[in-house]
C-alpha cells in the first residue's frame, strides 16, 4: 500500500531549521500502515531533509558551520550567472540533500532517542516550503 501527503511549511529562510518529526509520525499514525518505510520529499534545489538532534545550541552550531563552509556573502558562480543571490542556497542544500527514508515498526519510526527528521530551507528568502511524505508498507 502505498499512502501521500503533503507538508505545507512557512519558513523564514537563510538556513531556517524546522522540526518535522511530530506531522511525519501522525501521517504514519493517521495511514493505518503498520510497517515499511516513509520518505520526505522537498521539491527544489534549496531545501535539505536531514537527522539532527533537534536542540538550540546544535541549531546554532549547524548555522554557524554552514556559514563557514559555504557563506551567503561569497562570490558564487551561480550568482553571476542568475543574479539571484542564493548560490550559497543550492550548495548547501546538495550537500545535505533533498530526502531522507526511514523505516517504521507498529507505526512507529525507528528513530534514535536524540534523533529528529529536520527541514532546512538554505535560500536567501522566507516562503511557504511544500514537502511531499510517502508510505510505502502493509497493514
């Protein structure tokens, strides 16, 4: 059985971090699949789906890098080529990716203790984020 959702988020951008994990665990809940796997979807090139230990000072310290790796203010090709100013947006995003599978028991994901299904949007804007959820399992 295969079950779709979509997740509609308000974000604020510039590397905004988002805590996921309780709208994926009622659509597991509210699907009445028992067990197989759900994967989180961000269509774009500017959002990432990650695992985090959803806490402020790992928040902080996931901006922190990302600004040192890949900082908004570089001179990125892209930018010259769109002049849109987000060239950092898709660097990071592709470095985090845009989906991530878990697999579920008893309707529950197999998350760790500490463990959190994050969505960061990376663009330079705030906007409405659309995610895609899909379950694939039995009952």
């Amino acid at each position: 059985m295969v079950k779709t959702k979509t997740i509609l988020l308000n974000t604020g951008g510039n590397t905004d971090i988002i805590d996921i994990t309780e709208k994926v665990e009622k659509f597991i809940k509210e699907s009445e699949i028992k067990s197989g796997i759900v994967t989180v979807f961000v269509p774009g090139s500017t959002g990432g789906i990650t695992t985090v230990e959803y806490e402020p000072g790992l928040i902080k310290d996931l901006k922190d890098i990302f600004e040192k790796l890949f900082p908004y203010r570089a001179n990125w090709a892209h930018n010259a080529t769109w002049g849109d100013g987000n060239g950092a947006s898709h660097i990071r995003a592709s470095f985090i990716g845009p989906s991530i599978t878990i697999p579920f028991v008893d309707s529950e994901m197999t998350l760790g203790t500490w463990q959190q299904i994050v969505f960061i949007d990376f663009d330079t804007r705030a906007r409405t984020r659309k995610l895609i959820v899909q379950i694939i399992g039995e009952k």
